[in-house]
C-alpha cells in the first residue's frame, strides 16, 4: 500500500516538475515589424516556436488587443511608434501571469483580421495582424467608381493602359543578391522609371502601379487591380534567383498550365507560395487548380494569351538587342503556371529582368544607368505592341499546341457522324469550357473539331460537335 502511494506521489512531483518546465520556458516573441499600405496596415510578429492567441477589441480609447498565454518578448516590454492616421503606437506587455499582451493603440474604429502562419520554408512561426480602417470600404467603392469613369474616358480617347506590378514589396523581400541587393527595391525602381518615361514618350499609353510604395500585396489583389483598370496590358516585374550564381540572363513568361523546363516550374511554384510565406490575406495556399486547363484553352481567353505571347517575343528580343552592351544573355520567352497571371482578359507577362543572384548581374541592377536603360528598352517593346494593335494587325501566332492533321466540318449536320459524336446546343450563360467540362473532354480538341477561330465567340443557339 505505501509503494501506491509512493508511486503516486512521484507521479504528481513529475507532472508538476514538468508543468513547472513548462512555465519556465515561455514562447519567445522574436520580432516586430509593421508595414503600411494604402488601405491597411500589417504587423507580423515572429515567434521561436507556434503560439495560439487571443484577440478583442476594446473602447475608450480604442485599442485592438492580441494576448499570447505563457510568452514574452526578448526585447521586455516595448512601445513602437507609428503615428499613422489609424494606428498610434504598438505596445508591447507582459503580464503577471506570465501572458504577453500586444496592443494596438488606434485613432479610430478598424475591422482586423488576424493569421497564424506556421515554420515554412525558412520563415519562422509568425502572427499577422492586418487592420483596416471602416472607412476604408467605402472609399474603396469610391475610388473602384472612380477609376471605371476614368478609365472609360481613356477608351473612348484611344488611349491605353498598362498596369505595372512591382513583385513583392513589404516584409517579402524577394530575392536577395551576393551583396544584399532587395529584388523588392529594383523592380519598383524600374516600374517608376517606365511610367515616368512613359509619359513623356508616348502619352496615349496610360501607366498605373498595383504598388508604388514598400508593402505586400496578395498575387490575386495584384491582377484585380489590373482588372479594375481595364488594363489592356498587364506586367509583373521581377528579377530572377538561381542557386548557382553562374546563371545569367533575361526572360519573358507568359501563362501555362505545364512548364516550359524545370526551372521555370520551380520559379513558378516560389512566386505562388508568396501568400503562405508573407501572409497573403486574399489568396489561398496554392493548390492544383482542376479547372486551370480550362481556362487556359476557353474562348474568352485565347486571344488574350496569343497577345501575351506576343509581346513577350517583342520585349525579349528588344530587351536584348538594347541591352546587348551588357552581355545579357537570351534566356527568351518561356512559360509557367503563375497564380498572378491566371487573369482571363487581358494579356499578361511576368518579365525576370536579369539574375540578382549572379554577381556581375547584381552589379549592373545596382547602376542607375542599366535599370533607366532596361526601362527605356520595355517601354520600346510596350509601343511596338501597342502600334500593331493601332494598325491592326494580327499579332504573330505562337503555337501553343500541336494541331490535329484532320478535322471534322464545321457543320455539324451530316448524319455520317452522328454515332461517334454528340451534338450540344450553346445554351445562355455557357462557355466553351464549361460545356468541355460538362462533357469531361479535351478543351483543344473541342475547339479544333468545331474549327473555331481564336477570336471566335460562341452563341446561343450554336450547335457544336462533342467528340
């Protein structure tokens, strides 16, 4: 009976010795960073291991409340300065109780969404605190009402627009070259230049930026924005990353759903993850997408991704010839499964200006001259593109896909065909992939069956052959 009870004993001292080891080693908040975009303002607190808090809201004054049970900051208690129309000061507290309380001082009412991002891909455990003002809603509708005007009378101008988006921005630096140089800096540099030069070169082209200041956007918010412009032109700069620093050149990517090369899926699937590692409050974890196949191939976007094309050998061969002073090597015009091209009706590029990771590639993306120059050497590509469209001319086809050596007729009335093929009447609101979907067949082939036209878009009413 004593030996149960000594047994017993020992077991409680053991699960108190390890509650007390517990206790005694609190998550460690290891830094605080606040970044501050046009319509909301993010914190991303890092932690040296995965933490569950807390959050509220309080009044007089208003204050947004984040509690972590069983933390503190290596730095102790701390206040961090703002002073922004939304936000005053962040506070930082440890409470008697051994729970760290990090608390937002505000100006005003904000609506706050909080993340809990885990250890990934050498970003440690964060929390993110994104807070957006209340009024921010309804400016948005106005500044969406507004820009649809705008944008409307440039059309009717004859005018076109472009949209510039400087990759990454913010806490995500992008890559990050031999001497420290941030991918983040150079490309907003470069989109500043173009519109700038723009402007005075050829003011019938209309330049925006998704950013034009040191924040993160998500990879869906970026290509919104373009759609929100009516963007006839949508480019996302970059400049590329190799592990080894012998790699060199420049490349223009347009959308696919299969990579041209291994090193252009394993450039692909690094932008996608942007979202999870720099907390993407819009966009989801990437993930296959089913339907993608589809809208690559669908009528609404065909032609948009011939255009794509198409300027992209424009810029490539451009870029090079202006740059060829600086021994920039032609990588030339590739493809990839980009979730910040995945836009339905616009063309869209995604251009690698150069490698930051080779060193003599790093040097010359340092030099003011070399980046006015490959800014000079896109904007040429952007009016030649934009001249064939004035003069209407079809742009260069690019063959996406082998062609069938034969096709059936285009009407689909000759009764010799009926036991291999159905017939689908084009019903309102129906696309060509959503009926190739209905059907589980090849988009392509669909399209090629039915000899349809690139531009062509399909009616109500419109009998097509399903093989």
């Amino acid at each position: 009976m004593k030996r149960i009870i000594l047994s017993v004993w020992t077991s409680l001292a053991l699960i108190v010795l390890f509650a007390a080891s517990s206790w005694a080693s609190p998550a460690l908040i290891t830094d605080i960073q606040y970044w501050l975009a046009p319509d909301h303002i993010q914190t991303i607190i890092s932690f040296n291991r995965t933490v569950k808090p807390s959050y509220h809201h309080r009044s007089d004054p208003a204050r947004f409340v984040l509690e972590i049970p069983n933390c503190q900051d290596i730095r102790g208690n701390q206040t961090i300065a703002v002073n922004d129309i939304m936000l005053q000061r962040i506070r930082v507290q440890r409470l008697h109780n051994g729970t760290t309380q990090i608390v937002f001082d505000l100006s005003d009412r904000v609506d706050a969404i909080v993340q809990i991002l885990p250890r990934f891909n050498g970003q440690p455990d964060r929390v993110i605190v994104n807070l957006f003002d209340q009024s921010s809603k309804e400016q948005n509708q106005q500044q969406r009402a507004e820009r649809h005007q705008m944008t409307k009378r440039l059309k009717q101008n004859q005018q076109y627009i472009v949209v510039l988006d400087p990759g990454h921005g913010g806490r995500d630096p992008g890559a990050i070259g031999p001497h420290r140089l941030k991918e983040k800096d150079v490309v907003l540099d470069i989109a500043r230049k173009i519109q700038k030069i723009l402007q005075k070169k050829a003011p019938y082209i209309k330049v925006y930026l998704t950013r034009d200041g040191d924040y993160f956007l998500p990879l869906r918010k970026r290509t919104e924005i373009a759609k929100e412009y009516h963007a006839d032109l949508f480019i996302s700069l970059h400049v590329n990353a190799n592990p080894s620093q012998k790699v060199h050149g420049f490349s223009v990517y347009t959308l696919s759903e299969k990579a041209t090369d291994k090193a252009a899926k394993r450039l692909a699937e690094q932008e996608n993850a942007a979202d999870v590692l720099f907390g993407g409050i819009e966009t989801p974890a990437p993930t296959e997408d089913s339907l993608l196949t589809y809208v690559l191939a669908d009528l609404s976007t065909t032609a948009a991704l011939q255009h794509s094309l198409e300027f992209g050998r424009i810029a490539v061969n451009t870029t090079v010839t202006d740059l060829r002073k600086y021994r920039i090597y032609k990588e030339g015009l590739k493809r990839a499964n980009f979730i910040v091209l995945r836009s339905a009706d616009m063309p869209a590029v995604l251009v690698e200006a150069c490698y930051i990771t080779n060193k003599r590639e790093e040097a010359l993306l340092k030099q003011k001259d070399f980046r006015t120059k490959f800014a000079q050497s896109l904007v040429t590509s952007m009016i030649d593109y934009f001249d064939q469209m004035r003069s209407s001319m079809k742009p260069q086809v690019v063959q996406l896909r082998e062609h069938t050596s034969s096709l059936l007729p285009a009407n689909p009335g000759i009764s010799q065909y009926e036991p291999q093929y159905k017939v689908h009447v084009v019903k309102s609101g129906e696309s060509l992939s959503v009926i190739a979907g209905k059907y589980h067949v090849n988009l392509t082939q669909l399209h090629q069956v039915n000899q349809l036209a690139s531009a062509d878009l399909i009616y109500v009413g419109q009998r097509l052959w399903i093989p």
